[in-house]
C-alpha cells in the first residue's frame, strides 16, 4: 500500500522527516531506483540521509491517469526515460512545500528557498522542515509552471551515492517475486511440452491425485500442466511422476544443424530488407582490386536468472491480483485481465524486486499469464507458480541466433572502398511484437548499424555501404536480451574491422582513426580506451591487446582488453572501458554497471550457447549452461567521460563491446580468427 498523506504522487514526507519517493521502474540490481531517487531528491532538495522509496503498482498508475508514466524498465530506459518526468515530480513538491511554509509565515514564496529538507526565509532568519510544512502543502493546488534546474547547479546528480537497496538486501530483507508468502497459499509447480509449438497428448492425474499435499492438477491451455499442493516440493515431485503424452509436432524434426542450413541460405537469398546504404557497395565490390570475406555466427543464448519464472496469483471472480517479478508492469497488468477475464480495473499488479532481469521478464509475461489461470481453478486461493531451472532454461525467449557474411572491397591503393553486411537470423519482434515489423523490417536488428541517430549509429563513413536482413525464424522464442542484438553486432562491426585492418597491414587504431573522422563521440571513446589500456606501448610479456567500440542505447562506449593465450586457455586479465553517457547520474553505479556488463558479455562469448535436438533445447541446468566464475574475472576500468548534452544508457551499451574487444586480443596473441561461438565449443577455456 502506498504512504499517506502524500505531497504530490511522487513524494511523501513523514513529520520524522523521513522521505519516500515512489519509484515505477522496476529494480533488478542495476542501480535504477536509487538514480530515480537522487533525479527526484536533486529537484526536491530534501535530506538524502532520509530518503527511502516504495513502488506504486501500475494499477494505481491507470487510475491516476498514468501520473508515474511508464512501468517499462529495459533498454536502458529506467532512468533516461524519465528524466524529465521525475525531476518534475520532486520540483513540484519542492515550490508547494515552500508555499506551505511561506504561507504560514505570511511571506512571498519567490522569498523562500529549500535546501538540505529545510525551507529558509533569509530576511527573517525563520525555517522550518519539510516534514512540519508536508501536510499543508499536500492541500495545495500543483504548479503549473516547473522550472528544472540547470546542470551546472546539481548538488546530487553526478554524485557517488550510496544505493538505496543495498542494506536491506545484505540483511536478507528484500523481497523477489520468490519470497511472496501469502495467508493460506498453495504453490504450482509447471510444465510445457519440451518442443516449443507442441501440445498435450493425454496425461493421468489419477496417478499422483493422491500423493500427499496434492490439491490439484490443473491443464493450461493446450500446452502445459501445473500441479498444486500445499508445498512447491511436493508439487514438484508430483509433477515429476504425472505420465504425460507429448505431440511434439512438426517441430521435433529441428535441430542446431537445421537452423544453421536456414541462417546459411538466408546470407545468400533475394528476399531481404535494407537497414543502411550509401553509395553501391555490390557494385563496387565487383569491380574491387582486392576483396576480403568473413561469416560469423552467434547462438541462442538463455538470459538465466538467479530467480528463475514465477508468479503469485488470487483470482476471485471479481477481482485478480498478482504478486512478481517483472520489468514491464504494464504489460504485466495487461496480461492478468486477459487471463482473467476481467478490466483493467479489477486488476493489480504488485511489482516485488526482480532476481535477474536482463530482457527475459519483459520480453514475455508467459509466467505472470500461467499464474493466473492455474489461479482461476481454485478461486479465493492465492496460488505461488514456480518454474524450476529446467522449466526456465528451456522455455526462455532467448537471445536470438544469427549468421553474418561480410565481405569488403579495397581499391588499388588499399584504400577500404566498400563493404557488405549480409545479416541472416532471428527477428526478436517477431515473437514479441509482429506489429513492430513494418516492410519485413525489424528494427531491433540494425542495432549498431544505423546511419545516425540519438539511439544507435554506426561509426563509420564507408564510400559504399550496404547492411541488409534476411529474417529466418525457428520455432524457439526470442527476446530481449541484456544489450540485444549489439552484442552480435558489435562482434560482426569490430572483429571484421579488425581483420579488415590486419589485411591492410594497418595498425587496429589507425585503421578505425581513418573512418571515423565524421563521428567523433565514437572516436572520442575509443581514443580514450586506447590511451588508458596502453595501445601503442609495448604490453608486458605474453600479453596481447584488442580494441572495440560502439554506440547503443544513446551512449557512446569502447574497450581495450588484455589477454593472455598459453595452450588452449585464455586469461582475461584487464578490460579498459570508455564511456560517454552523455550524463553520469551516479558514477560509482555506472562503474559497477560497466563491471557486471562485462560478466554477463564474456560468459556469452566463452560459455553461452543453447543448442537444439529433435526440437527440444539440450541445456537443462547449470551443468551444462555454465556461468562465469569470480576467478574469472578480468580487472575492469572504467573511463567516465560524460560530455552532456544528451541521456545515454548505462546497464545495457558496454555489454557489447567487451567480446569483439577480448577476440581481437586473442587473434593478436594466436594470429587465429574465433567467428563461431561460443568459444568453448571450439575448444578455448576462460581461466
């Protein structure tokens, strides 16, 4: 339940003095609660050593004509996407907290200002705090008129403040979707047909109907079986002993060397759609001096969170609530009226910390959907489902499979005059938006290939070129998946550049230097990683550099990685990162956020990789999708150069560049190309 009184939707001060500021974003450990906060605080201009939060549901949102904006945390939206709105919010509560108090004194409130949670009439040296001001000012009409601050006079944006979550997460205080523990809850546990596309045959629920703590076994739809019993264990395990007959369908006949041959045919086929061109890059290269050819492949890879699916449900008739974990709580209060039958109104959804997010609870909210009709077979019943790891590695929306052919022409003078991205592969909207697809165009594809824009852009300026799509979908979901499609991207840009440079007999700097005089944010970063890594400089022995950059998600990063080779092992020993966010809200989370991109893009290149027969996903658990380890772990740099003027993202851009950068070091230190991963399928281990 949200506090009351309230100064305005996003305030309430406690006459302790005690501030909470209402955070719609979702949480999942990158830090965007506490940035929202120091947005709303900054304007406020409260006590930050008194601020907690609390989180509206996007029910109470629908009802307060969506005053908190979006629900929707991912694509490094959580902050840049409502920078304007939040400082708003805690500018309003700032003027009509100053009112309250001028009121009371009987003064002109252009006389009054607010600093520290203290509101001061300089002239007669009286003040007062906010929490003996808030009630008054909560009966005040909001301004009309809220002017912002100017960057320059920022007291809290830019500052290395303590996160928010942090002590109530080290005591165990927190709560996930996981924790709910509801008055008289039973718990689900589920089961799909492990062929995605297929359906159930017949199953026997005479057989475990009785097994102790079983309450019920309830069909869902025509492709799964849930178990409820008064424990998850106990349901579990009766799940586990339910005979169930399969029709797997056509899809059983797939598998990882089917879905190669249909991404392999697509780099060659007619039926493709154009993401960025200049010039005649196929004519050019047909008339080339010299032309130089490479094709990288990227897997399915599972976003596998610590928490893994689930959701609490209590559906009444009249009305349905739902208690989970999920970075988009609209389309999460959506889907719960869909599967219950009812409006919008007699619904709720109640957002809980997330275990792991990365893309797969927005992508989809399969979970939340099961939850509630599992609950609507047992009315009046708060109903817990939960998927086990197994349930979760194999019915994720996962980062889509993609194939890239490259090839590039040089002129007589060994001058780069053209080059050709043929990118063959899954279209993510094509599972979880096919309305966002307009002229066979996904636009999620072309991340990091686009001519300009504030989102993503290439950094480049090549005579002729030519980036074009052929859309191939198999039959397993995909989705969001943390940094998406930049991270393949991003290896396709920068390995091929690399190699590009190398067939040149160019230093990788150099090279890159040439092309990039008409974008110089992108530069900007790049010289900066270099500069920091020591490229140039001779590397201690054994020691070998690469180089990658990028812009993505409105910010401009880069990275120059250390490796180390000796045999088949490889050692990632540093990664300097650069990068320009455009505005740093918190530098110190920035940091922390760059360091954990890193982990989740280099366990996707060394580890990653989820692979299919007979139509079924062949990755059940960690002991065979397996996670980087701390030991691991490469020392991380990170160069913060915000150069203002524009909101860039943070927890999704530096992913992508820490893969093409650690493969070029490894082909600087083997004089061997990776361009199928991940690399412990062809034989490398991270040590």
């Amino acid at each position: 339940m949200l506090q009351q009184p309230e100064v305005n939707a996003w305030v309430v001060i406690k006459p302790d003095e005690t501030v909470i500021i209402r955070i719609a974003r979702s949480e999942m450990g990158q830090g965007t609660l506490t940035g929202l906060a120091q947005m709303v605080a900054e304007e406020l201009e409260c006590d930050w050593s008194k601020v907690t939060y609390e989180f509206p549901t996007p029910g109470q949102n629908a009802a307060r004509n969506h005053v908190w904006g979006s629900f929707f945390t991912a694509g490094s939206q959580g902050i840049r996407g409502s920078v304007d709105l939040v400082r708003s919010g805690g500018a309003a509560a700032r003027m009509m907290l100053i009112e309250a108090a001028a009121r009371r004194w009987g003064v002109a409130a252009s006389e009054c200002s607010a600093g520290q949670g203290k509101i001061v009439h300089a002239s007669s040296r009286r003040s007062t705090t906010f929490g003996a001001v808030a009630s008054a000012a909560a009966k005040l009409a909001p301004p009309t008129h809220i002017p912002l601050k100017d960057p320059k006079d920022w007291k809290l944006i830019g500052k290395d403040v303590k996160r928010l979550d942090t002590p109530d997460k080290t005591q165990g205080k927190t709560i996930f979707g996981i924790d709910i523990r509801l008055p008289g809850m039973l718990y689900a546990a589920f089961s799909a047909c492990p062929v995605n596309g297929g359906k159930i045959k017949r199953f026997d629920a005479t057989k475990i109907a009785t097994n102790t703590g079983v309450k019920k076994i309830v069909q869902i739809e025509d492709y799964g079986v849930a178990v409820v019993a008064d424990s998850w264990w106990r349901a579990k395990t009766a799940l586990d002993a339910l005979p169930i007959e399969w029709d797997d369908g056509a899809n059983a006949k797939v598998s990882s060397s089917s879905i190669d041959a249909v991404l392999k045919e697509g780099s060659d086929a007619n039926d493709v759609v154009v993401g960025n061109q200049s010039g005649n890059a196929k004519a050019v290269l047909a008339n080339a001096a010299k032309t130089f050819e490479a094709v990288y492949s990227y897997p399915y890879q599972a976003h596998a969170t610590m928490e893994p699916m689930n959701a609490t449900a209590l559906f009444t008739g009249e009305r349905c609530e739902v208690w989970c974990s999920t970075q988009n709580g609209d389309a999460a209060l959506a889907v719960v009226a869909q599967a219950a039958g009812l409006r919008p109104e007699r619904c709720d959804v109640h957002k809980t910390f997330l275990g792991g997010g990365f893309g797969r609870r927005s992508s989809s909210q399969d979970y939340v959907r099961q939850a509630v009709l599992i609950a609507k077979q047992m009315p009046g019943i708060p109903i817990k489902m939960l998927w086990s790891r197994e349930e979760d590695m194999t019915h994720d929306w996962y980062h889509p499979i993609t194939q890239c052919k490259m090839i590039a022409g040089f002129d007589k003078d060994n001058n780069l005059i053209a080059i050709h991205y043929r990118i063959s592969g899954q279209s993510i909207f094509a599972s979880i938006g096919p309305t966002q697809i307009r002229n066979g165009l996904d636009p999620v594809t072309f991340s990091g290939f686009s001519a300009g824009g504030n989102e993503d852009a290439f950094g480049y300026t090549i005579p002729n070129l030519l980036v074009d799509y052929a859309m191939r979908n198999p039959h397993l979901h995909s989705g969001f998946w943390r940094g998406v499609t930049i991270n393949h991207n991003a290896i396709f840009i920068e390995c091929f550049m690399d190699e590009l440079a190398s067939h040149a007999g160019i230093d990788a700097l150099e090279f890159r230097r040439k092309l990039m005089g008409n974008h110089p944010k992108h530069l900007a970063v790049l010289n900066a990683a270099a500069e920091r890594g020591g490229w140039g400089k001779p590397a201690p022995a054994g020691i070998f550099r690469g180089l990658a950059q990028a812009m993505v998600f409105g910010s401009y990063v880069a990275a120059c990685a250390e490796v180390s080779v000796v045999g088949n092992n490889v050692k990632v020993h540093r990664i300097v990162a650069a990068t320009d966010p455009g505005y740093a809200v918190n530098p110190g989370q920035i940091e922390r956020q760059v360091a954990g991109s890193f982990v989740y893009g280099l366990t996707g290149l060394f580890l990653g990789g989820i692979t299919v027969k007979d139509g079924k996903v062949e990755q059940q658990n960690f002991d065979s999708y397996d996670m980087m380890r701390i030991r691991q772990m490469p020392k991380v740099e990170t160069v913060l150069m915000p150069s203002g003027g524009f909101w860039g993202g943070v927890g999704e851009p530096t992913i992508c560049v820490a893969a093409p950068a650690v493969l070029n070091a490894i082909a600087a230190a083997t004089g061997k190309r990776y361009r199928t991963f991940p690399l412990q399928a062809q034989g490398l281990s991270l040590v």
